[in-house]
C-alpha cells in the first residue's frame, strides 16, 4: 500500500495580528479546523523578532508586548497544499513553511475516543421539525413516517422544548400498534390505511409526549452528550440554546459517525497510529443472543424475535456457525408475500406484539426461518477493535453485528449502544447493550 505523504506546517505571526475584527491566529485555527486537520497547536514566544529587526520580549517590561505566534499542525500533503491559498490571504505579514516529517507513532490520551475540540452544535442536525401541544396525533405521526424519524420533539411558542414524543409513546399509550420502522414497510394502501385509523384519535401530543425530557446544549462536548445518552439509554437528544429553544437533534449515530470519521482521518494522516481508549468487541458484547435453526418454523421464529428487546435472532446451523439473521422487519418484507392484501395490516400488528391471527399462522405454516433470513451476514471477531465495529456499522449502516470465533461459531453480539459506553471507557461486557 502507498504511504500516506505527510507534511508539517509552521506559521509565523504577531500576536496582534487581526483581520476584520478576528485574530489572525484564531483564524487559521478555524480554517484548519474546518478543514479536518487532526490537530493544532500555537506556540506563543517568549521573545523574538521578524524582518523589520524590532525585538519583543515578556522579559523587557519597557517594549510594548507583541510577541511571536508559531502555529503547527501534521497533516496529510494534499490536504495542506489546497489550503495554503488561503492560509496565505490570511497571513498578511509573516512566514509561511512546509517541512517533510516522518511519524513514527501516535498513541491517543485515555479516555473518551469522541473529538475534544467538536461541540455539539458540530455534528448535531440542523434541519430539526417540530410540533405543539396541539398538533394531532395523526398529524404528528405522518411528520414521522415521511422524515423517518423515531421522536418529534414538543416546544412551545417561544420554541422552547417542553416534551418529545417517541416510537415508544406512542405504542404504549394505544395511539398505534405498529411500531414506525414497520409502518413504513408496509405497501401504499395499508400504511394509508393505518395512518388514517390514527388520524381519527382525539388524542393531541400533549396527551402522548414524555414531559421535560432530557435536552443537551449546542455547546457541550460530545463526551457529555455521549454520556447522557449512555447515562439515560436515550438514541437521540432534543439540542437547544441558552434559552432552552430548540436548535437541533443529536442521535448515537450522529456521535458514532464523528468517531469514524475523526479516526478514518488521523489513520490516513498517520498511519500505525493507535487509539489507546479503544477496547475490543468481545470485551462489551452481550453472549445471551437469540438463535433459530435454518428449519426452525415461522411463527416460533418470531416468537424468539418477540421475546427480546433487540428484535432480532441470528440464525445457526448445527456447529453454531451463522448462517444469517433475522428482524422482525425481515419477517414483514419477506414472509408478506403471500398474505391477502387485506390481511396485511394484521400480520404487520402481529409482528408488531399484537394478537395472532389463526388464519395467518395458517398460511405461514409451511415457511422456515431460512425463507425470510438475511444472508450472508456481516461478523466481527472477539477481538475486533471498538472502532473497527464502529466503522463497519456506520459504512454498512447497521446497528448490531453478531461475533464469532476464528470458525465462525456465533459467541456473541454487539450494538451502538455498547460500543458509544466503551468510546466514553465506560461499561463492562454487555453493560450499555440494551438498545
């Protein structure tokens, strides 16, 4: 593989540089910053002078204090050449030099793995929808379904955040029996069909939402918007101002695709770099994991699958080597098939948690949990890093992945959930798996 080509930056300015208000050096910071550069420093002498020959010192207390900045950064070769045109508007006065450098190894502080110099507002997703106290029910849950989203914040007229309103409610106050994530699966007709029998509810989003729910500031750190989540078991974080309005929403995702990128980016920057924080997969993941057999029929398949929380069993053969998975939205895109329209809807609510319908099971009788499986199944291994699970969920978009020994011999699980606690250093096995 071709060695990443690296450079050193060394920018050399006065420390009372400004431009348009600003400080040229906080300026350079930014525009680095904002261009993914893994790291920065700025050195400030203790004395010194440049090409006009005057000398400045903190030792001298009769000269004016103006005092040399030296800015540093190591980065990727390409990257700094496209940015010296604008490293060089900024720098009106001052000494601009890129030096070859050779990096031998980098090892990480212990600690959270998530980016010191990121705030939430960094990462966070602007283009946030919300409702009122009073907006419907129906209306509510058809923002839902065509944003796909899992929660809807509730703010006032000041927008200010005063409940949310999540998959979660709405199940368990009766307003739907279908959790979203099937809703949306449903063909035209019978997700128009549901979403009507919803709209007719009297109930407002006063009535559903959980009040005061737990909000972060666009300026905390990600650790702390990390830790709340892991803290509470929330997915996703409402994001507001000094005045409690609603800014923004933050999901684990949002964190964990931070992580993958800040890693992808130091990786190529210095390669042999190391994550010292990082744990490895069999250190966190959960070994209490559902299973079926390719024969094992339908309707007890999804028994398994109802029977815990993470709606999903992996599918083993006699040896216990994986051979698929299933989720309770695999039952519903592929076993469907041959369901009568009009039944649709009830074999979606039976998936959902809801009664069973005899004549369903009836017509199902004849498939096995080898007609509805996903397969080939993406694994990792025991001793996979954290952050090689973290890239491989984020890339693949998936949220658990089943782990195997060095025969592929199912020996456990892993989710986000698990693998965002040990990013933070916390949790033992299985110690934040409860998504």
């Amino acid at each position: 593989m071709e060695q990443t080509v690296t450079q050193q930056l060394w920018i050399y300015i006065d420390e009372g540089d400004s431009l348009q208000g600003r400080t040229v050096a906080s300026r350079i910071v930014d525009t680095l910053r904002a261009a993914g550069a893994p790291g920065v420093t700025v050195f400030r002498g203790a004395g010194g002078y440049g090409t006009h020959g005057v000398f400045h010192s903190d030792l001298l207390v009769d000269i004016p204090s103006r005092l040399p900045l030296v800015i540093t950064c190591i980065d990727r070769s390409d990257r700094l050449q496209r940015l010296l045109p604008k490293l060089s508007e900024l720098v009106q006065e001052g000494l601009i030099v890129l030096s070859p450098v050779q990096v031998v190894k980098v090892a990480r502080r212990t600690g959270s793995a998530l980016p010191a110099h990121l705030r939430v507002a960094d990462v966070m997703n602007h283009d946030v929808i919300s409702v009122t106290s009073e907006t419907s029910v129906g209306e509510l849950v058809r923002l839902l379904l065509e944003r796909g989203l899992r929660a809807m914040p509730v703010v006032d007229a000041e927008r200010r955040v005063i409940g949310i309103v999540t998959d979660a409610d709405l199940l368990q106050r009766g307003v739907s029996q279908l959790p979203l994530h099937l809703q949306q699966l449903l063909p035209g007709a019978e997700r128009a069909a549901h979403l009507a029998a919803v709209a007719a509810r009297p109930e407002r989003a006063a009535d559903v939402m959980t009040p005061n729910p737990t909000t972060i500031p666009a300026t905390a750190s990600l650790t702390q918007a990390a830790l709340l989540m892991t803290e509470h078991d929330h997915k996703r974080l409402p994001v507001v101002d000094e005045a409690g309005r609603l800014v923004g929403m933050l999901s684990r995702s949002d964190l964990l695709q931070t992580v993958a990128n800040t890693f992808a980016s130091s990786s190529e920057v210095l390669p042999g770099s190391i994550l010292t924080t990082a744990k490895t997969v069999g250190e966190v993941m959960i070994r209490d994991v559902p299973t079926v057999t390719p024969e094992t029929p339908l309707a007890e398949t999804l028994d398994r699958i109802l029977s815990t929380p993470r709606r999903r069993v992996v599918v083993v053969d006699q040896n216990r080597r994986v051979v698929g998975i299933i989720s309770d939205g695999d039952i519903l895109r592929r076993a469907a098939r041959p369901v009568a329209p009009g039944l649709l809807q009830r074999f979606a609510v039976w998936i959902g948690g809801g009664a069973r319908p005899p004549e369903l099971e009836l017509a199902l009788k004849n498939l096995t949990a080898a007609a509805v499986m996903t397969s080939p199944v993406l694994t990792v291994n025991p001793d996979t890093p954290i952050i090689s699970a973290v890239e491989l969920m984020i890339e693949r978009r998936i949220k658990r992945l089943p782990v195997v020994d060095e025969e592929g011999r199912l020996v456990g699980m892993v989710g986000r959930a698990a693998l965002l606690g040990a990013l933070l250093g916390s949790g033992g096995e299985g110690g934040q798996e409860r998504e």
